[in-house]
C-alpha cells in the first residue's frame, strides 16, 4: 500500500468514526468536520456553533469555557458537544496532514 492510498485509507476510517452514530445531529458533524475557513456557509453551521467550530480549527487555544457551555446547550447535553469538538478538530487535523502530504509529495529533494 502506497502512503497515499495508506493516508486516504486512515482518513476514511477517521472520517467514519466522527461521523458514525451519536448525539449530535450528523448534518452538524459532518460541516464541523468539512469547515475549512472562516468563509464557509454559516447556513451549514450556525451559531452558537460556528464560533467553537472555528476557534478549534484555527484557534483552539482560545477556546472557552463559555464557547463550549453554549454549544453543549444548544446541542443538549455534553456528548453532542464533545462530537461536534472532534468534529471539528478531525477535520482540521486532516486538512493539516494532507497539506504536509502534498508538500513532502511536491517536494523535490525530499527522498524516496
């Protein structure tokens, strides 16, 4: 297995785990996941939502106690806030690791 065809198969692996059953709506999960910049949609995710979701893809140690609190409230409870997190931060984190793939793939000197 080549190390794209390794990191496509982690990635959907990843992406099934965020996105498997749970408390927070799926919809919800699955844009927290595929927001990729300050820009996206807010219809996709709206607020109290969209804040955390782009504090913890750009900004996570801003994070707080208060941004966390309102969306376990209007998710309802702590398990969908804490999916929505993950959400969140898987997303970033696979959107981080295929952007060092690309660049190591790109890079010229790199070796074999």
């Amino acid at each position: 297995m080549s190390d794209s065809e390794r990191n496509a198969f982690l990635r959907s692996r990843l992406e099934a785990a965020v996105l498997g059953d749970g408390a927070a709506d799926l919809d919800l999960r699955r844009a927290a996941f595929a927001a990729d910049n300050a820009a996206a949609d807010d219809a996709e995710i709206g607020e109290p939502y969209r804040t955390l979701v782009d504090l913890v893809r750009d900004a996570s140690y801003r994070v707080t106690d208060e941004d966390v609190a309102a969306v376990r409230d209007a998710a309802g409870g702590d398990r969908a806030a804490f999916e929505v997190i993950l959400a969140a931060a898987a997303g970033a984190g696979v959107r981080r690791w295929d952007a060092a793939a690309r660049a190591i793939a790109e890079a010229t000197d790199a070796p074999d």
